[in-house]
C-alpha cells in the first residue's frame, strides 16, 4: 500500500504526460514497477482521465485512454510485463482537477489479480489479424481523418501489439492509375509514410513495428473508370500480422 500527492500532469487536449516528474512520483512508481515484478499473479488497472471538450488527435477513442496507454508504456519501458496492464477511461469527475491549460490528474491506478487467461487478445486475432483498416486520401492529399471503428481498432492493435510477440503492421500505399506510375508508386510510399509517422506519433507505435510499402497503382481495390473508384484505390491499408 502505498501513495502519492502528486499525479502524471498533462496539457489540455495531449496524450504525453509532463517532465519532470516530482521525486515523489517517481518513488511511488519505482515501488509499483518493483511490485509488479516481484508478483507476476498481480495486474496493475490503469485509469486514464479526460475531458469531453479535449481536442483528441490520437489515434485512441478518447484522451483517457490515449493517457492510460501513454502511462502504461512509461512502466513498460521500466520493466513492468505489458500482460500485467490493463487501461481504461473516465471523464474527470471534478472540474479542479483540469486548469490552466493542463489535467493535473490525468490517471491513476489499482492493483488486482491477473487473470487466468486473456481473451481479449484471442477476440483482436479474430477480429483483425490479417484484415486490413483503410485509410482514404483525396488527391494530392496527405491529411488522414479517423472514424469512431478505427480509432476503437487501433487502440485494440496498440494493445495486441503489446502483448503479442513478434506481431507487426503492414502499412501499404496505393493511388489510382492517373499520371505515370513512378510517381505513382513513389506517392503511395509517401503516404504509407506519412501513416506510419502518423501512427507512431498519435499511438505511441513503435516505427520498428510497422512495414512500409509503396504499390502505387498495381493494387487497385476496384476499377479506375469513375471517379468513385479512382477514390477508393486513393488509399493506404494498415494490416495487423
């Protein structure tokens, strides 16, 4: 049993938590990461906290959660398993805990016994290994837009990612066939770059987990005769393996 006065800070409408962290802090994380260490029956429940008004540009369903993970890697990286995490959401229940431009409490957490199995990776394998998310670009365009599925689907991939080994992203771009296909193919690499920047940045993956490629126009997903279907080979598919 432990505690501590102070909390991960974050500005209004980010997903990294403020440096430097208090002595305290720090003392009451380094006991948490040596108890989940020490206990490998044990899981930590990580409560990240936001504000529905927050302008959330992560690639999770909500700044909560979008903390929660940040958190959760912070621990990682210090030696607590990733199976021995679990990360949710809520909305800041008091004002005061949100002011001057930062969420003065952006989590907290609870120990509990970790569980027997983890179904939660067999439902993402079924669900999304090998099936690709697509993502829409209009011509000349590399700004990317995220729907309410994706941003459920990519939060369940941050999570596989971290508790399956050796599972990787496929991130492949692909254009329509208007203009020469060496430019073509180079643009759909750029795009398939600028995803994977986007994800690494906005979802705290790892660049090294992801595979980029460019196929430029040999891949259309459906006929290039209409402008509809030129707007669909536009695209570039993150698939989970």
């Amino acid at each position: 049993n432990f505690s501590s006065n102070d909390y991960y800070n974050f500005k209004m409408s980010n997903q990294t938590h403020l440096t430097p962290r208090s002595a305290e802090l720090n003392g009451v994380t380094d006991k948490t990461v040596k108890y989940l260490k020490d206990n490998p029956d044990r899981s930590l429940n990580i409560t990240g906290y936001y504000k529905k008004d927050e302008k959330n540009a992560t690639i999770f369903p909500n700044l909560g959660l979008a903390r929660a993970d940040n958190v959760s890697r912070h621990l990682v990286s210090l030696g607590v398993p990733a199976a021995q995490i679990n990360t949710v959401a809520k909305i800041i229940p008091q004002d005061f805990w949100a002011k001057d431009g930062k969420v003065l409490k952006g989590v907290d957490w609870s120990f509990d016994k970790k569980a027997a199995s983890n179904t939660r990776i067999d439902d993402i394998k079924k669900r999304l290994v090998g099936k690709p998310i697509t993502l829409y670009f209009g011509t000349n365009q590399s700004n990317l837009s995220l729907s309410g599925q994706q941003r459920t689907d990519f939060a369940d991939i941050v999570y596989y990612l971290g508790n399956v080994k050796g599972s990787k992203l496929n991130v492949g771009g692909h254009t329509d066939n208007v203009g020469n296909r060496t430019s073509n193919v180079s643009l759909s690499k750029q795009r398939a770059t600028f995803v994977q920047s986007y994800l690494a940045k906005n979802g705290g993956i790892s660049a090294s987990k992801m595979a980029v490629k460019g196929y430029g126009p040999d891949k259309p997903m459906t006929s290039n005769a209409t402008a509809e279907g030129k707007a669909k080979n536009r695209r570039v598919e993150v698939t989970l393996n």
